[in-house]
C-alpha cells in the first residue's frame, strides 16, 4: 500500500535550543531560564515551538492554546479526519456554512492559483489518489496508471471548479477533490504566529510544518534554520537565517509512489506526474503561506520561469537546488 505522506517537504531547524531536550506540557513546570522547546504534531507533520519567555506559568499556558489551536484547524483541513470540513467537502461535494478559516484558505489558493498560471491547483487529489490506486494494486504497471485513466482524472483537475463564498463551498464538476497539504501547513503556522504576537510574545520559533520567525533569538542574533533535500540528511546543504521571516521547503524526494522512485508528489495539475526538475526549492517570504505555496508552485517552474515570477512577490527569496546539486539564488537577497 502507498504510505500516507506525513512531511512533504525536507526541512531542519537550526536554532539556539538545539540540544535542549523538547518539551512536552508535562515537562514545562522543570524548565530552566532557557527556551521553552515544545514538539508535537501539525496536519501529520513534526510541529515544534521554541520559546523565549521567562514566564513559565504563562509560557504553559499559551502551550495548550497552541494545541487547542492546532487540533481546531485539523479539523477544518485534514483529510485524514473523516469529521474535518474538508473530508465533508471532498466526499459531499459541497458544504454549507464554511468555517471561516477553510473560506480564508481558498481565498489565498485562488490567489496563487491565479498568479502561478493554475501551476498552484489543490485539486490535484483525485490525481494524487489515481497514483496511489495504481501502485498500491498488485503487480502495477511500472510505467504508471494508464493514459486513458489520467486523461480522465485530469478533467476533475482545475481550481476555476471550486465555487465559494462565506455561505457555501462546493465543486462544479463531479468527481472533483481538494488536497491542502501545499498551503495549510503554512496556514496553521501563520494562525499561530497570530496568536502568540496577540499574547505579546516578541521571541519564538514556531514550526508547524513550515517555519516562522517572531523576532530574533533571545541573543539578538536571527533563527538559523538548516536546508536538506532529504529528511534522512544528517547535515543541511545550507543555513538561512530569519527574522520575523518565513522559510517553506519542498522536495520531490520527500515521497514517491513507486519503488523505482520516478513519480513524485508533487504533480502537475494538468499533466500529472512529471520528471522531477530540482533537488530541493525553499522558499522564504513575510508569512508562512506565501512560503509554502510559492515553494509547491515553483517546483513544477523551469528556472526562467521562477524568475519571469519573481517581480509578482518582490519581498521573497528562493534558494534551490538542481539536479546536478548546484545551488541556484533568486529574488531578494538572503
């Protein structure tokens, strides 16, 4: 059976609490003057919180309004909690009264839909299910699902399909379905960021499943965060350092379908799996969201046309890697 993909992206953090032991609520009462490390999980991703704040009462305090916070939006955005807003949609085609967050979150799609030239398209899940049918059945033909099969799953394919407003989201066509996993982690990220600025937190590192920065390290110096293309790299290729930036990371190699590793997750909304173009595509920008669906968006891009859509978001920075291995820097400065 095709694994569940839980991290699509290759990404380490580097920070001045390397080393501390993450803590859980229930090891907060022992912290020391140093950061509060929290780990867990976000949208089946490693989630982590480093957290520069000497009020360890208040410190346990916001812990627990970030998993409160985190268990609400994975229920408005998982696709593996049959409950969630988007497991309704995608099996009813259709649901009345949205959350909010789930409006907000089309409304950005729609955004970066629009300005990547429909290359961000989170109606990409009936292909990426066609994919995981094919390789997970007996004896799959290597050479992937058959043309007249993709022919038609790619017909369910296209973000213009989705009708939505505050009252009601639902999809045009049959057999249509929305994957968020390019963007809402970077959504999550961003309502927590929110909520910890609310609180008057100036120094955190927040990950939940991409990175932002609020302010600078306890020691005035930025957050370094470590680049890999893989998650089993022992050392990142590069270290980026933020302040109150953003950082996503994606990589084809963060999963494939087949043995053979020719298909990638990351497909093409109107061709479906295609070869792979980079190593590695990050991606830092003000917020996390931005982040995460320019990195999805760019890594189906050739070169010149990343920097033929570079001007559309001049505060961003792109750092990739090819397939050769060499490292490739566009857009603002790092």
């Amino acid at each position: 059976m095709v694994e569940r993909i839980d991290r699509r992206r290759a990404i380490s953090i580097m920070a001045a609490a390397v080393g501390l032991p993450l803590l859980g609520p229930a090891g907060m009462g022992n912290a020391t003057e140093a950061p509060v490390v929290w780990s867990g999980q976000a949208l089946g991703a490693p989630a982590t919180l480093i957290l520069n704040l000497e009020d360890r009462t208040k410190a346990e305090r916001l812990i627990r309004q970030v998993v409160a916070e985190v268990a609400r939006l994975e229920d408005v955005f998982s696709l593996y909690r049959s409950h969630s807003s988007l497991s309704i949609l995608n099996r009813d085609g259709a649901i009345a009264a949205p959350p909010a967050d789930l409006v907000a979150l089309l409304e950005a799609s729609r955004t970066f839909y629009e300005a990547s030239g429909g290359l961000f398209d989170p109606t990409i899940q009936p292909l990426f299910s066609l994919y995981a049918r094919h390789f997970s059945a007996t004896a799959a033909d290597p050479a992937g699902p058959a043309a007249a099969a993709l022919q038609v799953v790619l017909t369910q394919v296209g973000f213009d399909g989705v009708l939505f407003d505050s009252d009601r989201v639902a999809f045009a066509r049959p057999g249509m379905a929305l994957t968020l996993n390019g963007i809402a982690q970077g959504y999550v990220t961003d309502r927590i960021v929110d909520l910890l600025c609310s609180e008057g937190i100036t120094s955190c590192l927040v990950n939940m499943g991409e990175n932002r920065a609020i302010g600078a390290r306890r020691d005035g110096g930025g957050w370094r965060i470590g680049l890999a293309s893989t998650e089993m790299a022992t050392s990142p290729d590069r270290v980026v350092t933020i302040t109150d930036r953003a950082v996503a990371t994606s990589s084809a190699a963060g999963f494939h379908f087949d043995a053979g590793q020719r298909f990638g997750h990351i497909l093409h909304p109107r061709h479906g799996a295609r070869p792979e173009r980079f190593a590695r595509m990050t991606v830092v920008a003000d917020d996390a969201v931005t982040a995460d669906a320019l990195s999805t968006a760019f890594s189906l891009m050739t070169e010149l046309e990343i920097g033929k859509h570079v001007h559309l978001w001049p505060e961003i920075s792109i750092d990739l890697v090819d397939l050769s291995g060499a490292s490739v820097s566009l857009g603002r400065r790092l």
